[in-house]
C-alpha cells in the first residue's frame, strides 16, 4: 500500500509540475488566461464553434464562456460571426491563429526539454504508460475535447492513433 501512496504522490507532483510548465508558458505566449490560451487552440482545431460549445470544450460555463470570448474579442484574437440559425460562430482572427500557435510553441517546448532528458527506451515506456493513463483517464473524465483542450492535435495523430480519441471510440 505504501508503495502505491508514493507513486500517487510521485504522480501528483509531476502532474503539477508538468501543468506548471505547460499552462505558464501558454499564457505568457499568448498573453491571455489559461482558459483564454485552452481556447485559441480549440478555435484553432475547431473554428466556428460556438460560445456554449467552446465553454464546454475548456470548461467554463456558458456565462464564462461569454466573458472570455469578450476578452479575447477585444485583444482582437477572436471574432463572432452569424452562425447557424440564431447561434454565433467564434472563430480566431489572423493574430488569434498566431497566437494560437504560439500557445502550442509555448505548451511544447518545455515538455520537449524534459523529456530529452530521458534515454530512448525510457521515453518508449513512459510513450505506453501515458497512453495508457490517458485511457484511464478518460473513462473517468469522460471528455475528449476537456482532456485535449490544449493538445497539438496534428503531433499526437500523425502516424498514430490519439489514446483518448480510441478511448472514446471504445466507450461508444
């Protein structure tokens, strides 16, 4: 039992320090929140999506969702435009897509730096246990768009399958 407390504590540690590096750096390259950073990358995978559904997607509450959006309207990120029906399409602008990729230079970078610290069999593990835990974690979270809010979808499905993504798929 102890053994597995310390592995939840070794866990947690790395979480938060991973979450540390990845949400710091996002902000500070796109100088908005953190919710604000989740959603330019979601418009960047997503455009048109609207306000409801790009709260749902980063985890904010319609009203939430509104205030943001108005945030980054006004740091001219983002933009409404008529969707379907009565709805409103929000979708980035060309500095909101520059700064969309700057949230995933950002959010990448360190990861990167940390993990060349790791040989190549190590980095091969951990490659498994992370999908794995992925899958884990979806079944607990039960949100592909939440868990993914700021992936760079293109790096985790070239020449490969998303391990939350065929989570998903497997819970349908």
């Amino acid at each position: 039992m102890h053994d597995n407390e310390r592995l939840a504590n070794l866990l947690g540690a790395t979480a938060l320090a991973v979450t540390d590096l990845t949400v710091g750096g996002a902000t500070r390259a796109a100088g908005v929140s953190a919710s604000g950073a989740a959603a330019l990358v979601v418009l960047n995978a997503a455009p048109g999506v609207s306000v409801t559904e790009l709260g749902r997607r980063v985890g904010l509450t319609q009203s939430a969702a509104a205030r943001m959006v108005d945030s980054l309207e006004s740091d001219g990120l983002v933009e409404r435009r008529p969707g379907i029906g009565r709805g409103v399409a929000v979708r980035l602008t060309r500095p909101g897509r520059r700064a969309a990729q700057a949230v995933l230079d950002a959010r990448g970078s360190p990861l990167t730096e940390v993990l060349d610290g790791l040989d190549g069999d190590d980095q091969v593990a951990l490659t498994r246990l992370l999908e794995r835990l992925l899958s884990v974690l979806y079944n607990e979270i039960g949100d592909s768009d939440l868990i993914c809010r700021l992936c760079d979808r293109g790096v985790c499905t070239t020449g490969s399958n998303c391990p939350v993504g065929e989570a998903e798929r497997a819970s349908r």
